[in-house]
C-alpha cells in the first residue's frame, strides 16, 4: 500500500469547522481472474476538520469535492468527479466522525499515474491535489498476491455492498499508523492462480518483521494451509498490544508443501506504543493443556530440554520467558508455555508443527552436537534450525593456512538473495564450528573475518581498520566466499 497524508490548510473563519481540513489517501490493487484487475481507493475524511453548512432537510453536513484522473502516459484512461457528503448533524457544534469513501476502477496491467483532487466545498479554499503512481501486475504464468489491504473492521456479510468483497464487508485502516489505542492489526489479501499451478495444499504464513533490521517476529506470526482456488482469500489479524515503538513491515508469504517460496507481499506501518506490557506469567497459565499433545509430557528435566531447544526460532522476550520457566522447574506452566508457543506458530495444528521441529532438532544434534554443548546450543545448529538447511556447504579441513571452516550458501534467506555463513573451527578435533561472519541482515558481520581465519600464518597488528589477510598461496577462502560450491 502507498498512502499519502493531504492536508488542506484553509479554512473559511466565518463557516462551522474545527481547523485544517484533513484526509488519508492509500490503495490497493486486486485481480479478477479472467477478467480485469481493479484499483481500489480509499481516502479518510477527518469529520471534525469539516466544514459544515445546512443542507435542504436543515441539517448539517459537508460536503467534499473529489476528483480522479487515471492517465497513461499523456492518455487519461479514467476520468471521475463527484461530491462526497459528510454524516448529517442537528447541531453545528457536536464534532463528525471521520467518514470514508471507497472506489474501484479496472484497469488492464500497465503503470499509471493517479491525480487526485479534493475541496472542501463550504470552504474558501482552492483544495489540494496530489499525484500518485500505481502499478497494476498480475501476470498469468505464475502465482500472485494482492496488495495487502489494512482493516479496521471487518464481519461477514454476504450482500453487496460498496466496502464489501467475497461475503465479507470490511471497513478499511487508511493510515499506515496504529497508536497504542488500537491493539489489532486486521487485514485482507488475495492470492491468485494457486488452481493453476499447484495440485496439492500449499501454506501461507503471515508474520510481521521489523522493517530496520528485517528480523521476523516470531510472537507475531502464522501458518495456516489453503486448498488451490482461482482466488483464496487471507482475512487475518495480530493482537499488537505487546508491539513496541518502531516501523514495521506486515508480509505474506505463498509456500509450496516444499518450503519453496511460491509468491509474497508486503505492507509497511509505524506502531506508537511506548508502554508496551510484558508477557506475564498468567498470558499462558490460563491455557488448559489437557487432552493436548503436551498432556503427557511430565518429565521436568525433558521439558527443559525442549524449551532450550526453542531458542533459535523464538524472540528475546520468549527466550527470557522459556528461561524463566526452565529455573522454576514448575511442570505444568511449562507444558503451558511450551503448547502456547506452537499455537503461536500454527493454530490448527501446532503438534505438527513441533513435530516438524523436532525432527530438525535432531538432524542439528546429530551432525552438530558434542560431549560439551547440544547441536541447537551451537552456531551451525542455530542457524540451521533458525533459517533451514543451507543450498551448499563448502567445507576446506585441508588448507595448511587456515582453521578449518565451512560456508554456507543460502540462494534466498527470508526476502535476502545470495547470502553466506562462515564458520570456522577453533581447534582441529572440534565440531563446534563458530559463526565468524555472514552477509545476512541481523547477523554477525566482520569486515576482518578473513585475516581471523588466517591467523595460523599471520601475526594479528594493531590495525584494527585491516579487513582482509594477504593471498596466500594455495588458499581458495576468497573463491569459496565469492562463488561456493
């Protein structure tokens, strides 16, 4: 989504109003199958920075000039002018609630340019005009998501109706902000041709990830399985009351049984939220875990060990939570907390999805696990099991210069391309390989990390602006870097 704040800062003195007139502007674009796809807008009016004047029943309302040019090129391929009239009000004085005015326009896929106009008709003032581009693209050799379409609302409701789409009528969330008055992030989507190209049930996973650092959310996430449809609909939501300050990016992901990234999209927005409560200890005590695929997990040290194993794929406050529950040894808050962390990951069947872990768990534990720490305690298993399994490994054990090392290749990290782990071992019998550098987002990165694994050969200065060792001969480090295997 792309919005736009227009602010019309004047305002006739002598009119009802209560300042500047304010409206948010933002769109989505939406497919038909084998129809045309369709531009939908929406632009919120602030009710209380309207001017107001009698209308022919004596009551008072506004009234706002809207005006919409679609062009193409120098082309105007839509053309649409109208008014658009406020709530009505006995009273002149009793402030209007905010009102919202939906549209849609098909349009073939192309790119265009979006001029819009509006007035304040019971002002003095010129109105304001702003220009947007919009991009409409739903190519049919592959799968497509829609925009993401923020809500404020939304019920079930099978007529027809202007804010109504597939059986369900949803009031949009115009502005990208939500302050900490609101503590749910609703929103829709539509994903396109999985009929055509897919045979079995495939995923989506929903997740919100900070849009500075990109690391994904795990508190705030989902996966729920869809049978293929020319159009399958995402009518989702996240309680966000525990969501810090901070700029955010909501994404939805298309994933094929195989784990292969089929198609996703993204909507940005900013949280206000400086009071933001912890987990408390009766969030997950509550949870009856009777009759659940925890019931009969009742040995202490061995939920311990489960809740450990969390740690590569939970977020800080659920690493201190799982901590904090692992001293306190109480067994049934535990198998609470264990249960609702798999809720949290897949509602409809977070045995399976534990399960599915759990096997990783194990291929972590077996290739990376010694007498000294468990495969998830170390670099390669917490990254393995954090991102899944590499698409190569390139391991040297040979180079007579080097620590032994391995570089691990992923082709798609998340939403990163082309991203590598170093790990080198510390002694030469040791299978705790250390995470010495990567390119991922979030991740450790040293400048240095080459001249470390080097330093058999070479004398560490007091540089510290150094980032790489010399060549030396018979080293590939920079080759399996730049092009592994």
């Amino acid at each position: 989504m792309k919005r736009l704040i227009l602010i019309l800062i004047a305002l006739s003195s002598n009119l009802t109003g209560y300042g500047a007139l304010n409206a948010y502007f933002s769109f989505c674009t939406f497919d038909v199958p084998n129809q045309s796809p369709f531009v939908e807008t929406y632009l919120n009016i602030s009710g209380n920075s309207v001017a107001k004047a009698k209308n022919s029943q004596g009551l008072y309302q506004g009234v706002i000039e809207v005006q919409w040019v679609y062009k193409q090129g120098d082309k105007v391929v839509h053309f649409d002018k109208y008014n658009l009239l406020s709530p009505e009000s006995e009273s002149p004085d009793k402030i209007m609630p905010d009102f919202i005015d939906l549209q849609r326009v098909s349009l073939k896929s192309g790119e265009y340019q979006l001029d819009l106009k509006i007035q304040d008709k019971n002002a003095s003032d010129q109105g304001f005009s702003a220009s947007q581009k919009i991009i409409v693209d739903f190519p049919e050799d592959r799968i497509n998501v829609s925009h993401i379409e923020l809500l404020e609302s939304y019920e079930g409701n099978a007529s027809a109706g202007k804010f109504s789409k597939n059986g369900y009528s949803m009031i949009p969330h115009v502005t990208a902000f939500y302050p900490k008055e609101i503590s749910s992030l609703k929103f829709y989507a539509e994903i396109y041709n999985t009929a055509k190209f897919l045979k079995t049930d495939f995923l989506v996973r929903s997740f919100i990830s900070n849009n500075d650092n990109k690391v994904l959310l795990n508190e705030f996430a989902s996966i729920k399985k869809y049978s293929p449809q020319d159009v399958c609909i995402i009518l989702s939501e996240f309680p966000i009351e525990n969501l810090p300050s901070g700029n955010y990016n909501l994404t939805v992901e298309v994933m094929s049984r195989d784990n292969k990234l089929l198609a996703f999209r993204q909507a940005f927005f900013q949280r206000s939220n400086t009071i933001v409560k912890s987990i408390q200890h009766s969030d997950f005590t509550a949870v009856n875990v009777n009759s659940t695929f925890v019931a009969e997990m009742n040995n202490a040290d061995t939920l311990r060990e489960y809740l450990s194993c969390l740690y590569p794929i939970s977020s800080n406050l659920e690493r201190q939570i799982a901590e904090n529950q692992s001293s306190i040894g109480d067994v049934e808050s535990m198998k609470q907390y264990f249960y609702s962390f798999w809720m949290k990951r897949n509602e409809l069947d977070p045995e399976l999805a534990w399960r599915n872990y759990k096997l990783e768990v194990i291929k972590v534990q077996n290739a990376y696990g010694s007498r000294n720490k468990r495969g998830h305690e170390t670099d390669r298993g917490r990254v393995y099991l954090q991102y899944g399994a590499p698409n190569s490994v390139t391991r040297d054990d040979m180079d007579p210069n080097a620590r032994p090392y391995e570089i691990w290749h992923y082709y798609r990290l998340n939403h990163q391309t082309n991203r590598k782990f170093v790990f080198y071992s510390q002694g030469n019998s040791s299978n705790d390989y250390r995470l010495l550098h990567s390119d991922a987002v979030g991740e450790m990165q040293d400048p240095a990390w080459e001249l470390k694994l080097h330093n058999r050969s070479q004398q560490f200065g007091n540089d510290l602006d150094t980032e790489n060792s010399i060549d030396i001969y018979g080293s590939r480090t920079k080759e399996n870097f730049k092009d592994p295997k």
